[in-house]
C-alpha cells in the first residue's frame, strides 16, 4: 500500500464516526457482501456468533480457518496471551482485517490489542445482529471501531503509562517530526484525513504520507496502531 495511491477505504482510521457515542459507527452502501470468517476458543461462542451472522445478507460467511476472509471476527472472553499471539499471527500472515468480540477488556489490554493491529472492539453484551453487521462493515471500509468508554480508558491508561513509567526512566526518547506529531495528535483527537489536512493546510496525500512514513519506521500494520504505539512512548 503506497501512500500517494491509497485512498480512505484502505486507511484503516480511528474518528469520530467510527467511536460509539450512543449510535453506531456510519456506513457507506455496499453491493457485495463482506467475507468473513468466526473464531473462538469456545465452539459454542462461535455458534452463536455464527448464527446471528448467517441470516444478514451484508456478510458472507466463510469456515474458520479461511484465510481469504477480509475481516475476522475473533470470540474470546478477554485479551489474554492466547488471544495476542493470535493477533500477531493474523497481523503477520494476512491482510485481514480483525474484530474482536470479547465479555471483558481493560485499558491495558486495549493498548496491547491495538498494538497487535486489530480494527475493532466491541463488547459481547453489545453485539447485537445489527451493531455486529455495523462495525464488521466500517471496519471492511477501513475504519477502526472502539466503544467511546474504551477510548476514555486508554487514554487515561496512556497518561498513567507516561507519568508513572516512561517519563521517571527517561524512555521518551524516540524523536518524530513536529509534523508527524500534529498528524498523529490530530488523529488521536478522532479527525479522519480530510479534517487533519484542513486544520494543518496539508493536502490529503501529504498526511498519508506522514502517516505511512510513521507506520514504515516503527514497522505498525495501521493507524490504530499507529496512534496506540504513539501514546504508549508519549509522543503525544
């Protein structure tokens, strides 16, 4: 993915229309359906996951193990090492997009999520047919999705991160351009690419080349990632 060709819907982007604040995340018209697949440790998670999938024709379903899917919804009770190491395996090995189903996640396991490339979060008590088909298309359009509550905890889990651990050891040593910190600032705000060029007078192609420039020397698969590895070594 070059930035000068990439357009928005390969951009994975963390903003405001993809964050719930009571509505779902905004969905532009699609005429095929998204491949996916379901995985869970527990056979009867997937199950039920699968069964409120299979009757929505904006998705189609795939077995488990196929790799040709372009998002994978992944089932688990919280991000444990189990859950991490699949992450990275899917990070490494495929271009598929993750979401992540899960009954409980803390602020520190949402950075290590972030970290490990998924695009999208959301609660099992939230997953509804319709929320599901929701974040499974925004995240297929290249946004990331994170319930508004989940973006508080990071946050302040960013901030604890920096005063409690970087900062007494003097780790905040890794140096980006005054540019590629307004960027990411910008985006950590919740600004999609347009929103970040008009306050920074850039063109659009300039701040995915900021951005892919930034991903490309710390080696990060997204934007979510981007900004999450950004506020962990507190640089915003």
């Amino acid at each position: 993915m070059t930035a000068a060709a990439a357009t928005d819907a390969e951009w994975p982007q963390l903003h405001s229309a993809s964050v719930t604040h009571g509505r779902g995340p905004s969905i532009a018209p699609r005429t095929e359906p998204i491949s996916v697949c379901v995985r869970a440790a527990d056979p009867l998670s997937r199950a039920g996951v699968v069964a409120q999938l299979r009757p929505r024709p904006e998705v189609q379903l795939l077995g488990d193990q196929d790799s040709d899917a372009r998002v994978l919804v992944l089932v688990a009770d919280s991000v444990d090492d189990d859950v991490q190491v699949q992450l990275r395996h899917i990070q490494r090995t495929s271009r598929t997009r993750t979401v992540l189903i899960a009954t409980e996640i803390d602020a520190q396991h949402l950075m290590s999520a972030a970290e490990c490339g998924i695009a999208g979060i959301i609660r099992r008590a939230d997953a509804t047919p319709g929320q599901l088909v929701n974040v499974i298309n925004s995240v297929a359009l290249g946004d990331g999705h994170l319930p508004g509550d989940l973006l508080a905890q990071l946050l302040s889990e960013v901030g604890r991160v920096q005063r409690e651990v970087l900062g007494p050891r003097g780790l905040n040593t890794i140096q980006i351009s005054p540019r590629e910190q307004e960027v990411l600032r910008l985006l950590a705000e919740g600004r999609d690419t347009a929103e970040i060029a008009k306050a920074l007078s850039f063109s659009g192609r300039t701040v995915k080349s900021v951005l892919q420039k930034f991903m490309d020397r710390y080696q990060l698969p997204n934007r979510t990632a981007a900004v999450a590895y950004a506020m962990r070594q507190g640089l915003i």
